[in-house]
C-alpha cells in the first residue's frame, strides 16, 4: 500500500480518448493507490515522488487474463507438442508432489517475467495437485512479497484425465492408464474447494491486490454436480469463473462423442447448466461452432485468447473475427510457460494479431487497438475489474512507462501498432501498482533480484531430474499416443481450424 503521492510528469499518456498514434503529453497525479489527475502542468501534494516522463509511453497495465503460475520452471523444454502429449510432460498431476519452496519460488519467478513485460494483473489458474494448504498460502504469499496483482483461481475436476480424451481408454494398455493424467484430476483425499471456500471466501480479503476466482478445469472433467456448485459460489460471492474449453480438436471431439444429450456441445451443455453469462471466461475457444459464438455472444460470456500455446501446442487458429463480429468480450492470456515460453504480452498481441491476418483472405479490420484493448480492459472485464486496465481519474495507479528512445519507437509513427508490433519488452522502464513503484529502470523494487534469483536456482535441480523421469516416461508412451492423435484428426466435428500445407504429401485435408 502506498500512502504518498506521485507525479508522473510530461510522458504521453494512453487514456482511454487518446490518440492512438501520437498521444498527447499530459502528467498523471496518483495518490495512494488512484488515480486522481490527468492534464497538463499539475501540481503534486508537498512530498510526492516526481517521475520524469519525458520520452516516456504511459499505458495502462497489462492483464495477464489466462496464466498459470504451476509450470513457469518448465519454458524451453519442448518444442511442438500436441496438447494430450503435453499434458503428460509438463502438469502437476504427473509429477511427484512439490516442495513448499519451489512452490513459493516458481510463483515469484512467473510473477517477476509478468512485470518485466508491463504487466501488472495476473489470473493464476493454479494447478496444486496433490493439494497441501501451505502450497497455497505459498502462492499467495509469492504475489504479496513481490507486489503484483494476482487473481487467484484453484484448478479443479472430478472426472479422471482418461475419461476425456477420446481413444486413450482403447489404445493404452491398461498399465499405462493410471498415468494418462491431464491438468486437475479428483483427489478423493482432500476437498480444496472446500477448504478454499472455508480459508479465505468466508474471511476478510487478504488485500485488494489478492483477489479470487473459480477454475473448474474443462467442462468434460467436471461433473454437473461440480459445475452447479461453481455456478453456486460464483453467484454468492460474485466471482469470476475461468475453464479451459475446446482448446484442440480433441476437445471438441469428446464432446461430439459424450454429450449427444447436448447436441455434442459443450457451449449448450453450459448453457442449460446455467454457467454462461458475464462472470464466465472461455480460455482458449478454438473448435467453437458459428452457432456456439453466437450464444456466447448472446450471453454476455467472455473468452480469452492465448495465442501462444495455441500454435505450439498445435491446437489451431480461433475464430478472432467471429467473436469480435459476434459482440464477444476478449482478454488475452500468456498461459502455460512450457508451452508459449514467455509471460510476454507484446509477443501475445502481435500473434493475436497475426492470426485474424492468416484465418481470412479477405481484408480484415485494424487489430492493433483490438489486441491492445484485450490485454488492458478485456482482462479487466474478465476479473470484474472496472477500475483496471485504463488511465483515468478514479481507476487503480496500475500504469507501465514505455521508453520511447527505443529503437522500437523510432521514428513514432503509432504508438498502438508499436506496441502491438515492434516492442518486445525491452522497453519497459517503470512499473507502477496500487501506487507503488514495482519496476524501476528495469530493476525490481520490491525483493532483492540476486537474491530471488538463487532462491530459484535452488529448486531447478529437482526439477529438472523429475522433469527428465517424466519425459522419459512419456517416451514410452509414445506410439500409442501418436496412435490416438492420428484417430483424432481423422475425426469430423463440423469445423477446422488448423492450417494444411497443401503442398505436402502426407497434409491431412479435414
């Protein structure tokens, strides 16, 4: 919390009616955790702290809208991988249970990329499996030491992994199947909706940066039981919910295949199950159906892009336009980091970009300012946050400085399209949140850097050893995975969202 003021003076601010090439040069007035001044020539409160903003771009903070704190010890060690193969190599589920201090550890360092890329939200859609109460009161503890703002959802499921991915059962001997897990499997042991419910619902909020969400994993990994008790405490807690739907083919597939009831749709069986509406948000939404954006349209539910993962994991384009055609609400999320690497926003939104260019022939609309507009109000809207992701009076002092000396910025032709385009995050200079100086000149405030760094460092090692177990593990599976995954794509669902290199011999045409 942050008690003084600041004034951060003569940089070009991005407010909601700014120019989107050329904003004008305005100072910005925060006190305590607010916003209270935006003009020119303001005067700050004796003792404020004066930011020099000259050949600075100040833009809201970006929210991390779809993100996962579990794996961030995981970047580099793949390449393309189909989603069901992932899975297996990269979640909790399949690995031994963690230490409290790699835990703490693995959340500090997510955290500390996000705000290295001007990010000042996350949506940590934990994975804590097999789950300890002090894993998560490590977690939380991780966003408060460090400073950033966190909106903290429990992953959870109560349908084994085997049971929803189409041809796992018939293809894996038996031997294997007690190992086909996949992102949040039952633990009969401990009910940690419950307790999560008991712990910190039914108690006063920890802060206003720490707030919370409700994370049922994938519709097909959730009972209706479940998902009627979601609807229930999202409803009287007023709570975002975030679930994982139709991310690969496969996806798509087992609900052709187990919700005939549904007319094989996952949307439809949401929707009579009372789940969609504002509070919701569909991470990923590649297979969706014309006729399921329209309800989802029609449903004030929201989605989340994430662009990233979708390419590597070989999960397809999704239907960008249509959604933005059917009145949709859009964040963008940076998710897993063994899957899109990097917690890099710029990356995030040049690729959302770039997927409306190559999913449609025809000329599409301008989407700088729409991928912009993703990362700032649409994750605000998806964590029920109006007082995030813009720069006005009254909203929260959660503000990034982009150094315009850059050469990303030079010459300045639109801020918009450079951020979106040419910055890679090398330009972030200043992170402010709730009014507190997080990143200063690229350095971190909050924690000693060095330090956090070797406290990492002590937990890689044990990492690294069951990560190279589990790979070789999964080398073991290989041919009946490659199995199931040739019988997936081999399947119809009504749509495709998958590029075909026509050119090539063995180019499935779906």
């Amino acid at each position: 919390m942050s008690d003084t003021a600041i004034l951060i003076k003569g940089g070009r601010v991005m407010t909601p009616d700014a120019d989107p090439h050329v904003p004008a040069i305005q100072d910005v007035l925060i006190e305590g955790q607010n916003i209270t001044g935006i003009g020119i020539g303001l005067t700050a409160p004796n003792g404020a702290e004066a930011i020099d903003a000259t050949d600075r771009l100040v833009v809201p903070g970006f929210i991390n809208a779809h993100y996962h704190s579990h794996d961030t010890l995981g970047k580099g060690v793949m390449e393309e991988t189909p989603l069901e193969t992932w899975r297996l190599l990269a979640l909790p589920p399949a690995y031994p249970k963690r230490s409290r201090e790699e835990i703490k550890a693995r959340t500090l360092l997510g955290a500390l990329e996000c705000l290295r890329s001007g990010m000042t939200c996350v949506q940590d859609m934990v994975t804590l499996y097999p789950f300890d109460p002090e894993h998560l009161e490590a977690v939380i503890e991780a966003y408060e030491e460090i400073g950033i703002r966190a909106v903290v959802g429990l992953q959870y499921g109560d349908i084994k992994g085997i049971d929803t991915i189409p041809f796992w059962r018939d293809v894996f001997p038996e031997e294997f199947h007690d190992r086909l897990t996949t992102a949040a499997e039952p633990d009969k042991k401990f009910d940690q909706l419950g307790h999560f419910i008991d712990t910190y619902l039914n108690n006063d909020a920890i802060s206003d940066r720490i707030g919370w969400a409700l994370g049922p994993s994938a519709p097909e990994r959730c009972s209706s039981e479940l998902i009627a008790r979601t609807v229930e405490l999202s409803e009287k807690h007023d709570l975002p919910i975030f679930t994982h739907i139709y991310e690969s083919k496969g996806m798509a597939l087992q609900a052709r295949r187990e919700y005939p009831q549904h007319g094989g749709s996952l949307i439809r069986r949401l929707k009579e199950e009372g789940l969609l509406g504002p509070r919701l948000n569909l991470a990923h939404s590649v297979w969706l159906l014309p006729e399921e954006i329209e309800m989802l349209g029609e449903t004030g539910t929201n989605v989340v892009i994430n662009p990233l993962s979708n390419t590597k994991l070989k999960s397809g384009i999704p239907p960008i336009l249509g959604l933005q055609e059917a009145g949709v609400s859009l964040g963008i999320g940076c998710d897993n980091c063994s899957c899109s690497d990097a917690q890099n926003m710029f990356q995030a939104m040049k690729l959302f970009c770039l997927m409306v260019a190559v999913s449609n022939h025809e000329p599409s609309p301008a989407q700088s300012g729409a991928a912009f507009a993703a990362a700032t109000t649409g994750g605000a809207h998806a964590i029920r946050r109006d007082d995030l992701g813009k720069i006005e009076v009254g909203a929260k002092a959660d503000i990034s400085l982009m150094d315009l000396t850059d050469p990303s910025y030079i010459p300045l032709n639109s801020a918009t399209r450079q951020l979106v385009y040419t910055e890679g995050g090398r330009g972030v200079k200043t992170v402010i949140i709730d009014g507190k100086v997080i990143i200063q000149d690229g350095r971190l405030q909050t924690m000693d850097e060095e330090a956090l760094i070797a406290q990492i460092m002590e937990v890689v090692p044990q990492f690294q050893k069951d990560y190279a177990e589990i790979k070789a593990r999964v080398e073991g599976m290989k041919p009946y995975l490659d199995e199931a995954h040739r019988r997936i794509w081999a399947e119809d669902v009504g749509i495709d969202r998958i590029y075909h290199d026509t050119q090539h011999a063995n180019a499935p045409r779906f």
